[in-house]
C-alpha cells in the first residue's frame, strides 16, 4: 500500500467539463455555416468542369474539320491537272505550312489507284518521273491497288509510307471503300502507322478524302466507283492530336478517347485509364467522318487542387481555432487555479522519493562505487565496493577514501580524469593488499556542497587476459606485428625479430613499412589508411606474391594474416606473418619436375605418332598386295600360293590392330583419348555386332545371341565408336575361348540408386575354359595373360581387356568379372544411363547443317543424326548430295536460298512442326512440285493427302530407303517426263501410278496455274490435261502453255467428261493432241501415249569401262610402296593413275594434265600434305575432290584435313571396299561388290 500522505482534494473535472460544453456550442454553430457555402461551391465547380469538357468537344471538332479543308485544298490542286509532278505537290504542300496553322497531323498524302492491269504502268509512270527506286509493298496479287505516290513532309518517318497498298490492309481498304462511294472524307479505325517505329508507339487513324476523274459523272455510287482515280489522307498519331488539342490543359485533366467497334482498347496510347476515383468525370459520344468515338474525361488531383477554395478551409479551421482557443482559456483559468494548490503538496513527496531512489541506484550497481563529500570522507559505498576493499559497506561509510585509494582526489590525478574518462590506479584492500583498478570520477552539487562518485573497476582478470596473450604471441610460430591507426609498430614477438633481423627495441614506435621492400612503401601508406576505415579479415598472398625486407636488404616470401583488434577505446591492427621460403623452394623444384614431364610426354606423343606412321606405311602395302594376290584376279596363282597370300594379308590385319590398341592404350594413359558423345541406338549397335562377329561364331559351331531388356531406352548418349570396342573386345574374347555352346550379350537396366542415377548393365556370358579366382584382376593389365599357354593356344597380346577396362572408365562405368575355372566367365559393364529425352535435346544447341556427296540435291530434315546419316549415306549411293538440318528452321532457311530435287522431312522436330515446315514449302511457288518424302514415328492423318508427298512410318526397311531413292533418282534423271494436269484427287493418284509403272517420271498439277508454274521450270515430252479444271479450261491452259513454250513436238492428251464442240476441236488440232473421254479407262490412255521399248541396259563390266573412260587420277605420297600398292588396286578397277612423290611435283603433274580425283597423303601433321591441298584448291582452282590418306580417322584430323582443302578422307592401309565406296561417290562408278574384292 502507498503511504504517501493524501494531498488535497477539490472537484478537478469541473474545468474540463466547463470548456468541453463550450466547444461543442461554438463548434455546431460555426460547421452548419460552412457547410452550407461548400454545397454552393460544388455547383460551381461541376458548371466549370462541364465548360471544359464541351470545349474539347467543340476543339477536336473544329480541329478535325480544319484537317478537312486541308485534304479538300489539296483536291483541288490535284484535280486542277492532268499529272501531279513532284514540283506541283511540293510546292502545293508547303503553302499550307502544316506544322504552323494545321498543329497535331502527322503527314498528308496522295495515293492513287489501279488494277492488276494498270499497275505495271503506273509504277513505270513514277520512275520515269525521276522516282527510279520506288516500288510498291507489300508485293502480292490483288483485286485492286491503292499507292501511296507523294506524301508531305517527307521526313524519314513518312518516306517509309512511299509506296504502300493501302488496300493491302482491311482497315485502311474498309475507309477508303466507305470514302469511295459516299464521296465524303471517312476516318479509318484505330491503326498503327506506317510511320511508327519501336518507341513510343501511338495509334494512328488516317482520314480518307476521295478524289474522281475530271468531269466525270459522281451522282450515284457506280459512278463514283468508276471515276475513283485514288486518294488524299491525312495521318494521325491520336495521343499527339489530343495533347495539341489540350495544350496546357494536359496535365489538369484525365482523358481517354475509345473507338465505338472496340471499347475495351484505348486509343490514346501512354495516358492512363481514367480513374474511376475521381470528382469530376464526363463521357460524350462522338461521331465524325463515319467513325463514332467516346470521349472520357475526368479530373485530375491537380484540377481538384485549383478548384479547392482554400480559404474557405482555411476560415473554417480558423473559425474553430477560436472556439478552441476561447473554450480552453476559460477551462485553463479553472484549471491553474485547482493545480496550484496541488503543487505545493507534491513537492516535499518528490523530494522524499528522489532521495530514496538515489540511495537504491547505488546499492544496485555491479561496479564498486563510493560517494564522497569535498573533505573526502565515504558518505555512501554499495555491496560491490565492500566486497573489493575486503570490508562491509556500513563500515566504509565515514572512512576516508584516501585509505583504499590513496590520492585519488588529489590534484594530480583530478587534472587527468578531467582529460580521460578513466584511470589506472592501485587501490588498497582492507587488509593492505594492492588492487589493479580502473578509476572513474564525477562530480556534482547538492546544496550549496560539493560530492563525489568514484567507480572503481577490477583489473585483475584483464592484467592476467593480457599476461596470457603476450605468452601465446611469443609462443607463436609465426611473425606477429601489432600496429595503431597511425601505422607505427607497437608490439612484436620473438619470430618478428628472427625474420626480419631487427630486435624487439628496434622496431617499436617504427612505421610498418620499415618492413617492406622500398618500392612498395608509398603504395602502402593508401591501402593501410583504406583499411584502417573498413577493417575486416583479409588473407594477402593466396593469389599474388608478396615480400618482406629482411634488416641486411633481401626480400623474403610471405603471407600474411590481417585482423582488426580493439583495446578499450584503441582500434589496432594485428598482422600475423608467414615465411613461406621453404615452399616457394619446393613450389619452384616441382615445376622444373613438371617441365620435365611435360619434355618426357611430348617425345612420348612425337614417339608414338612416328611410329604410327613408319608402323602403318609398310603395313598398308604389304596389305594392299596381299590382297590383290589372294584375290587371285588373274588366274594365274595355284591354291597354295592363294593360301600363302591369305595368310600375310590376316597376319597383316592381326599386325594392325595390334599397333591400333597399343596406340588407343597410350592416348588413354596421357589423358589424350577424346570422346564424342551422340545419340546412339544401342539396338542397332548390338544388330551390327551381330552381323560382323557371327561368321566367327559360326566357324566354331557356337551360339551367338543378343537380348535387350525393353526397359532400356530407344536412344542412349556415348561414344558409339568406344562402346563398339569395348563390346567388341568382350564378345571376340569370349568367342576365342569357347569350344563349344554359347556365347551371350544381354542389356537391361538397373533400379536407379540413392541420387536418382541409373547405370546401364551390359553382361557377356560364355561356356568357355572360365578364370580362376587368383587370376581375374591380372587380365585387365595389359599385356598379361594367364600363362604362357593360353597365349600360344589361343594367341593375343593381352591389350584388349586392358583397353576395355580403360575405355569403360573414360565412359564413367566399371567393369568386372565372375568365373571359375572350367565354368565360362561373364563380364559385366555398367555405364551411366543418360538418354536422349526430348527435353535435354531441346538445351543443346541445334547442329549445323552438314553437305555429303555429289549431284542433286537432297535435303533431309531430321533431328535424329544417325538416321539423318543412314539416310545421306543412302543418297549418295544413288547419286544425291545431301544437306541435313536438324531443325525446322534450318530446314526452312535452306529451301529459301536453293532449290533441291526432294525432301525428306520429320514431323517431330526439337523447334517447329514438321507440318508447318510442309505448310511453307508446298506455299513457295518454287517447290510446289518438289517431292516431299515424309518419314516419322506418328502415324499419317486420316484426312491429309498431299500429291507430292509420300508418307512412311519408322522404323522404315534399308530396301524401302532404297526404292525411295531409285524412284528420286528416275524422276531426276528420267527423259520420259509427263505432265499430270487433274483436279479430282483420286483419278489423279490413279493415273500417277499407272504411268510411273509404264515407266515415265509423273510430275502433278491440280491446277491451271501449278501446271504452268511446272511447265516453265521443266521440260515435258507428254502432257495430260483434264478439260474441266477448277480454275481454267483445258484448252485455255494449252494456249497458256503454248506462249511460255511451244508445244511441237510434245504429246497432248486432253481428258473431257463431254464431247468437245466443233469450235473446240479446231482450236485442239493447233496442236499434235488427242481427245479421250473420262469414261474410258486409264488402260486405254496409257495405250495411246505408252512409251517405246528401253533399249537393253550394258554389262556391268561395260558400264564400269564407260563411266570410268578418260577419269584420271592424281596420287601424292612419299612413300613408294604406297603408290606402287595403290597404282596396283586402281588399274585393277580401270583408272589410269598419275604418281606424285613431292608437292612441287604434285602441281606441276596437276597443271600438265586434268584429274577427276587427287589422293593426298595427309597422315603427318607437321608434313606437306595440308600445305598443298591449300595450294591446289586456292592458288591452282582445283575443281576435283582431294581425298586426304590419314592414318587416323578421329575428329581432331578430320578437322584438319578439312581445314586444309580436302573433301574426303581414306583410311591408310586401304582397303578395297573402303576405295570402291570412295570412287563410288566421287566418281559414279558403279563397283560392285565382286569387283571391290569384297569379302
């Protein structure tokens, strides 16, 4: 309970009470008054505002007809003669100084009209007028043409509009009809001009004036029509309009402009819809020059604002200030009065309180602290001084201070705690002994006497946290240097001084820069004041070198560690330095050991590419030749000696294939092997396998099987050539050591482990001698085997598990191996699973189109490269050059710069749709008759038909591919061309394949104008033509045919379902034609028009004889033999072979005779092979295909054989199947597989 005493009470509510009443009096009268004024002011402010709204009104009106005469001027000027010149608008349009009297319209502009007839020479018309590069746009066949021919002012904006349709767009075609045959101006709808470029777009409307031939009849609308001779518009960007017509009144008012036929889309583009919040709005319906526009406007805070009568806000508040002001006077006079009385009780309380509250702050405070009087006795000291003095706090009370703190209220040390806030001393306990402590001391008055708070702060935890760093300092294996803010050194250790050769002594009060090199220390006095304002940890020397400067002038290597420090009020820098001599030292020997092993892997390389060459040149000849003999071509070898051969050619490829993994196994231990991930279809993988490994298996009578778990996936992503191999390896292995049973490859997919990834599990199973437990793990060295015995039973060299191993690791995957002795072995591999999803193959980039082959063109639009590649490879079989594109846009930029014979196209493409990519083709004139060879995983629509296309479903047939090339090629190069010219659909299809049977190449036209599209692009010996077509006649369209080119000489056959007139018989027998009627059957047309007998085709022996007459070939190689091996295997197939063993021998050979084909040794880097391909195809204009003769056929020498100038490259040692694929496609000679010396 509060034992205060009650101070004197009175009735302390009766002022308030008093100056409320008068408030709420004097407040009521003065409110009704000033509402009554603000309702006359409101009427006032809607009467302006609807003012300003029938002046906009009145403004764009008056405004637009003033445009108006300015068309109507301009008629006059234009109907005043026969020819506009350039002069007479000209001058004409400048007279009426449009930017001056006529604000807000953007340009005028004279258009005239004409039909398709007219139109050629009217555009002659304004060249010959000096205008030669004028053209109309937007090109396109039309009904009727609008030209824009002059416009003013012919600013940048408005010279685009020279030339323009205007009735190539249907709002400015609808005004100017609707202008046409009223004969009144007409506005168009909103529009974005011509004139409009990418910033600040606006909506335009353009005004249509229609001008007529002079003295013609305009009283009816047909007239009108008739005499229509073009037209004057005016174009307007309506924002700008509508600011003219406001001026300075923009920013007062909100305004919206709609036109009537679109409500929801305004047409003042950049102002804002107005706000349905504000006071004043008004919306009025506009209808000029055939168009209805509604007009909104609304106030703006700004208009509000100049409407607002302030004053009479102002009189208001000032009106109810008073009555405030007069009612608390007389409630304040009330109220002093009752607290004066009041006052008087309560200050001898607070005096009381103050006092007791003091008292209790003391005793509270953690920090000793003692009050004293000026003679310097304690008058109060609180629990935490008696407990460090060693004594109770009631007996420090009355003892002096001097005895636990001597002097400190001395002169002295009064005259320093003026300068500081705190001081060390040492203070006395009660038993003597010394104390550390920090001394504090304030002063004030209390009646005429002066006191003394000291608080005193224990040191001794701080003295022994000092004591204990200065040990871990010393102790410190590293230099230490503490620095203040002005960047002298004010504390070191013991490994400063061994580093730097200065002592302890030496260094203190020194800048820090006494310990760098001396071109550094400038630099150095900015960075330090830079940190000393944004302290933070810093490592220095993790990415540049940094020194130190040693006492005698050396630099040391150093890091260094720096961290802002605090000391009470003192900001610090501690800098921890380390000598890092020792490790630069072993830094510098292990890059001379790196130099060293760089040095030791290049002449490992150089090595290994030597010797890959010297290893592989006597190879290429000694397997060239044993060829040939084995071959036995000339009959004149007996069966020995063909065996003989047989076995130097195997022992030839053994040899091979030995130097071949020896190489793959360096390339993979230096880091060198290169992968090229592609999609890949591992089905088709194992198929091959099968197809190259099952004469092995069968020689051995064993099994041979290839299963795929369906769960693994269409498409995989790996290096096909390395998966090969390695399953290669796996499965020849596995045949070598089994006698009898089978031999198994199986494929299926892993559950996905912890992180989500799957691994793909391949497992070769075999019935073979099996591997002991202690010898599994040696098989994977390379060149180890069991025992000496395997490898003289079986033979090999022990490098191919060595190289499977390595390979599946470059791949990611590991292999292993489960067997016992006498039980078969299977080897498993597992590879990560990463497939071709649609959605990762949409991330990649898209690949560039890649050009195969010779001849005409074929373009394959397909996103699959491998059977993009199978595709091409067929192609160039039958004579195509082949340009792939994997997507629709490639594909479609490709057919806007050439023309190519046929298309092969797929549906599903990574960008675009297959059926847009045929939509566009079949829209270009120039391709309307390409065939289109559609081949796709969907299934072909029910209602899509299309008379130049084709439709296959993959997977397609290698013999389907075939027969689809066969029938391209026949149609490219088949003299028996027809012409097809029918419009029902299904007799269409049915005449095609009829005559495509009989042998000819059918072209089709369902229309009068497709037909004569083909006609002008091909030449035809046979036409038929249907007599009842969509769009023509048949006998106009041989008319039509005749002009383009005569038809004499060329067979006709006109298709009616009626019979002809006399008149048109005599017009049908201008040409050698014959009438058929519908109703006879095709048999019987194709017995009019069946082509003669095909005279018997040559020997392949003779077609090979002529197609290889007078090709010669060019072949450059240093090496002898090679050419000698070579020469052997091209006389054998007919070509006459020209030797070159240099390269200025090379040019000078190839400018004495023409060559169909050069063969260049290109298989050393460093040689000169790339040199003179370069010379041959830039300096000489060498026309014929250069095939580079490489010994490696990776990508890296690809590139660069291609970089140089070859258009192919050929395998070294070269086989016969390899050489007559090469001569196939660059020559066209048709080399069987008896004549390539297949196997």
């Amino acid at each position: 309970m509060d034992d205060r005493p009650a101070l004197h009470s009175r009735r302390s509510w009766l002022p308030v009470l008093v100056a409320l009443a008068l408030m709420a009096g004097l407040g009521g009268w003065i409110g009704w008054q000033w509402h009554v004024q603000e309702q006359r002011s409101k009427v006032e402010q809607e009467q302006r505002f609807t003012f300003a709204v029938d002046d906009i009104d009145h403004t764009l009106r008056e405004r637009m007809r003033a445009y108006e005469m300015v068309l109507r001027g301009l008629a006059g000027v234009v109907a005043g003669s026969d020819e506009v010149k350039a002069d007479d608008w000209a001058r004409a349009a400048d007279q009426l100084q449009l930017q001056d009297f006529y604000p807000g319209i953007q340009a005028v502009a004279l258009a005239r009209h004409a039909t398709p007839q007219t139109l050629p020479d009217l555009i002659a018309q304004i060249r010959a007028s000096g205008r030669e590069r004028f053209r109309m746009y937007p090109s396109g066949e039309r009904d009727e043409y609008v030209v824009t021919d002059y416009i003013h002012p012919t600013d940048w904006r408005n010279r685009r509009v020279l030339g323009f349709d205007l009735f190539s767009e249907a709002t400015r075609r609808e005004a100017i009809i609707s202008s046409r045959d009223s004969g009144n101006p007409v506005l168009t709808g909103p529009l974005r001009l011509k004139q409009e470029t990418d910033q600040n777009v606006q909506s335009g409307v353009l005004l249509f004036f229609p001008l007529y031939a002079q003295a013609a009849p305009v009283t009816t609308e047909d007239e009108r029509q008739r005499a229509f001779i073009g037209t004057l518009h005016g174009a307007f960007r309506l924002t700008d309009l509508m600011e003219g017509i406001l001026g300075s009144r923009s920013r007062m008012l909100q305004l919206q402009l709609f036109d009537a036929a679109s409500p929801d889309s305004p047409l003042l583009t950049g102002r804002a819809q107005v706000s349905a919040d504000a006071k004043f709005q008004r919306i009025r319906n506009i209808y000029m020059y055939g168009r209805s526009w509604q007009l909104q406007v609304a106030s703006t805070p700004e208009y509000e604002a100049v409407l607002r009568d302030n004053n009479r806000a102002f009189n208001l508040a000032a009106a109810l200030t008073a009555a405030v002001l007069f009612s608390l006077l007389v409630g304040g006079y009330l109220y002093l009065r009752e607290r004066a009385l009041r006052s008087s009780q309560a200050l001898s309380l607070q005096l009381q309180e103050r006092e007791a509250r003091f008292r209790q702050l003391i005793e509270q405070l953690p920090v000793a602290t003692l009050l004293c009087n000026a003679g310097g006795r304690i008058e109060l000291a609180n629990q935490s001084a008696g407990q460090l003095l060693g004594g109770p706090a009631d007996l420090l009370a009355g003892e002096r201070v001097s005895r636990y703190v001597p002097g400190v209220l001395g002169e002295q040390i009064l005259r320093q705690l003026r300068d500081t806030t705190q001081l060390e001393l040492q203070a006395q306990r009660e038993d003597g002994t010394p104390i550390p402590v920090a001394v504090s001391l304030t002063s004030f008055r209390h009646d005429d006497a002066l006191y003394y708070v000291i608080n005193l702060l224990d040191l001794q935890a701080r003295k022994r946290d000092d004591e204990r760093f200065r040990n871990v300092v010393e102790a410190s294996p590293n230099a230490f240097v503490l620095v203040d803010t002005q960047g002298s050194i004010v504390m070191v250790n013991r490994q400063t001084e061994l580093l730097f050769g200065y002592t302890r002594q030496e260094l203190l009060g020194q800048p820090v820069e006494l310990l760098l090199p001396e071109a550094l220390r400038d630099a150095h006095r900015g960075l330090r004041q830079g940190y000393t304002e944004h302290p933070e940890p810093r490592r220095m020397g993790s990415n540049r070198e940094l020194f130190g400067l040693h006492r005698d002038g050396s630099a040391l290597p150093v890091e260094i560690g720096l961290s802002p420090l605090r000391s009470g009020d003192e900001q610090l820098l501690q800098a921890v330095i380390i000598d890092i001599s020792h490790r630069k030292a072993a830094e510098r020997r292990l890059r001379e050991q790196a130099d060293q092993l760089a040095v030791a892997n290049r002449y490992k390389s150089e090595f290994l590419a030597n010797m890959s060459h010297e290893l592989r040149t006597p190879l290429n000849s000694i397997l060239i030749l044993s060829d040939q003999l084995r071959q036995n071509g000339a009959g004149n070898l007996n069966d020995k000696q063909v065996r003989h051969a047989d076995i130097i050619h195997r022992a030839g490829h053994e040899l091979l294939q030995l130097i071949n993994d020896v190489l793959d196994l360096a390339k993979i231990e230096s880091g060198h092997m290169q992968l090229k991930l592609e999609p890949l279809n591992l089905r088709d993988l194992l198929r091959d396998l099968e197809a190259s490994l099952g004469s092995m298996a069968a020689q051995k009578g064993l099994s041979l099987t290839m299963e795929v778990d369906p769960a693994v996936p269409l498409t995989l992503n790996s290096d096909r050539a390395r998966l090969q191999q390695i399953l290669n390896n796996l499965l020849t292995n596995a045949l070598k050591f089994t006698e009898k049973g089978q031999v198994q490859l199986t494929a299926s997919l892993l559950p996905a482990d912890q992180d989500g990834r799957q691994m793909l599990q391949l497992q070769v199973r075999d019935s073979g001698i099996g591997i002991a437990k202690d010898q599994q793990e040696r098989i994977f060295q390379a060149f180890q085997q069991i025992d000496g015995s395997i490898s003289r039973h079986y033979g090999g060299t022990g490098l191919g598990l060595a190289i499977t191993r390595q390979l599946v690791e470059v791949l990611g995957g590991q292999v292993m191996v489960n067997s016992e002795l006498g039980q078969g072995a299977t080897f498993t591999v597992l590879l990560p699973v990463v497939s071709d999803a649609p959605a990762a193959t949409q991330a990649q980039l898209p690949r560039q189109p890649q050009r195969r082959g010779r001849g005409p063109g074929l373009l394959i639009v397909e996103d699959d490269a491998d059977f993009a590649s199978v595709v091409a490879e067929v192609g160039q079989n039958h004579g195509f050059t082949s340009l792939i594109c994997s997507t629709g846009e490639q594909g479609l930029e490709a057919l806007r710069r050439e023309h190519f014979a046929a298309v092969i196209l797929d549906i599903l493409l990574p960008d675009i749709s297959g059926w847009q990519v045929h939509r566009e083709l079949r829209a270009d004139e120039r391709h309307q008759g390409m065939p289109v060879i559609i081949i796709s995983c969907v299934p072909q629509p029910h209602d899509w038909h299309d008379d130049g296309s084709r439709y296959l479903v993959k997977p397609v047939a290698q013999a389907e591919l075939e027969r689809i090339f066969i029938e391209l090629a026949r149609h490219e190069h088949n003299p028996l061309r027809l012409l097809l010219v029918e419009t029902d659909p299904r007799r269409r299809m049915l005449i095609r394949d009829y005559f495509e049977r009989l042998g000819y190449s059918v072209t089709l036209a369902a229309t009068a104008e497709a037909a004569r599209l083909a006609y002008a692009e091909q030449t035809f010996p046979v036409v038929v033509v249907d007599h009842e077509l969509s769009d023509d006649t048949g006998l106009d369209l041989l008319d039509a045919l005749e002009r383009l080119r005569s038809l004499r000489g060329i067979t006709v056959l006109l298709n009616s379902r009626q019979p002809l007139s006399d008149e048109e018989m005599q017009r049908l027998r201008r040409y050698s034609a014959m009438t058929l009627s519908k109703e006879e059957d095709v048999e019987r047309m194709g017995a009019l028009i069946r082509p003669e007998p095909a005279a018997a085709s040559p020997s392949p022996a003779a077609s090979l004889q002529v197609a290889s007459a007078g090709q010669r070939v060019l072949l450059v190689d240093e090496d002898v033999r090679l050419i000698y091996s070579l020469t052997a295997q091209l006389d054998e197939l007919g070509l006459p072979v020209v030797p070159a063993t240099s390269a200025d021998e090379a040019v000078e050979r190839f400018e004495e005779d023409a060559f169909d084909l050069v063969l260049l040794d290109m298989s050393q880097p460093g040689a000169e092979g790339p040199e003179l391909a370069r010379r041959l195809k830039q300096d000489h204009d060498c026309q014929a295909p250069i095939v580079a003769l490489v010994t490696v056929a990776d990508a890296e020498t690809r590139e660069r054989c291609i970089a140089a100038g070859a258009d192919d490259l050929l395998l070294k040692p070269v086989e016969t199947p390899a050489l007559a694929a090469l001569l196939r496609q660059w020559l066209g000679l048709a080399v069987g597989a008896a004549d390539a010396g297949e196997e």
